[in-house]
C-alpha cells in the first residue's frame, strides 16, 4: 500500500539534501537579498518558479530544456517557502535580541517580513 507520510519524509529529506548542497555552492545569499528587499524576495522567485510550472503544464512535454522537470520547479518552490520562513524566524530573532518589536522596527523592510 502506498504510504504518503513515508514519501513526504522522502521528499523532504531530499528538499534538505538539496538545499545543503546548494548552501555549500552558492553560500547563503538568500539571507542578503532579504536583508535587503524582505519578503518580497521571496516572492519573486516563487512567482518565477510559478510561471515556469504554469508554462511547463501549458506546454504538455513540449519543454525545450530535456532536463527541466516540473517536479524539479515545484521542490523549487517548497525549498523557496521554507527558506523565506527561515529568514523571516531570524529576522525576528534578531529584532528580539536588541529588543524591538518586529511591527515597531524602521528597517526599509520591515513590515514586509
């Protein structure tokens, strides 16, 4: 019988797999773009991710990258919200250490978090 909650704990450990790797080759400039645009870095990146599993759907095999899968752009997407949750925990991590409180901070984009 198939066993759903076994293959989410496959595809998360997998998410994380890949996640490390990719910290390991490019370092962490996701927290530096936060640092500098908030969420909204985020979001661009999954509307980017969106728009490629719209277009790829859209397209039905048609795709003209031979190793573009759309399972590929949709753990793009999972690995994206998790690290936006990430960085908006450490935000306010930060905020509370120096005690500010999140909704009272001036940084650029603080309310974006």
């Amino acid at each position: 019988m198939y066993n759903k909650v076994d293959k989410f704990k496959e595809i998360v450990d997998g998410m994380l797999d890949l996640y490390q790797r990719k910290q390991a080759d490019y370092g962490d400039s996701a927290a530096k773009t936060f640092d500098e645009w908030g969420l909204v870095s985020f979001l661009v990146r999954m509307e980017d991710k969106m728009n490629r599993v719209i277009n790829l759907t859209q397209k039905q095999g048609e795709a003209k990258v031979a190793d573009e899968k759309i399972e590929d752009t949709i753990l793009d997407l999972a690995n994206y919200s998790i690290m936006a949750l990430i960085e908006m925990d450490r935000y306010k991590s930060e905020l509370t250490s120096h005690n500010i409180a999140p909704e009272k901070s001036n940084k650029k984009n603080g309310n974006n978090r």
